[in-house]
C-alpha cells in the first residue's frame, strides 16, 4: 500500500454554511473539542467505532465505510481525525454526532491538505 502524506490544520472559526455539507478535505467540530485536546490522525485498526451523525448509538467504522461505499481497497487509505481516544472525523464520510456544530458562534475546523501530490 501507498503511503500518504499529509497536513493537518486545526483553528478556531466563526460557523459557515459549509459545515453544514460533507467535504473530504475539511470539517466543522463543535463543542466537545476543547483547547488542550491531543488531536491526531491515524489508519483505522480493529474493533474501531463512532457515533456517525444523526446516529443515537455507536457503530463499528468498517459497517459505517461499507455503508457509505467506500472500496476495500480505500477503506485503510481514509486518515481518520481523533480527538483524544474518540474518531471525531472520517474524511469524506461522517463526523462523531458529538462533535456536530450546534447553536455556537465559533467552531473547530480541522483541514487535511494531501502532501503525497507535492512530492
């Protein structure tokens, strides 16, 4: 498998209509990150689980990436963004419903720009 490369930006924001809409390369986290959080990216690994938005419980990541058609072969490419030991942010896919942005003035947005390209 291919390595990727990539860079990850994490700032405040005031919230904007795209938050509202999937996008592969950037995200809208609401509340339940904080300042002081260890935010990291990592390959998915076994027995991975999230709360896809909207969801009211938790679901393994492979059913959620099998539901959403994203192909085997892709499936351990996706960076997935943790906050903590929590997947906050599947590229492309869902984010955590705890971390949707709700009735704040001023968000998270975490970017992934693909460095692999660059090179």
């Amino acid at each position: 498998m291919a390595e990727v490369s990539l860079r990850l930006r994490v700032g405040r924001s005031p919230v904007a209509a795209w938050m509202f809409r999937g996008s592969a390369t950037r995200t809208g986290l609401g509340a339940a990150l904080r300042a002081g959080d260890r935010v990291t990216v990592r390959n998915r690994r076994p027995g991975d689980r999230l709360r896809p938005l909207g969801c009211r419980y938790s679901r393994r990541l492979k059913n959620v990436l099998i539901d959403s058609r994203i192909p085997r072969a892709e499936r351990d490419r996706i960076p997935l963004l943790c906050v903590g030991g929590t997947i906050a942010w599947v590229p492309g896919v869902t984010i955590d419903d705890r971390f949707r942005v709700g009735d704040e003035e001023r968000v998270w947005v975490a970017e992934l720009e693909d460095m692999s390209e660059a090179r």
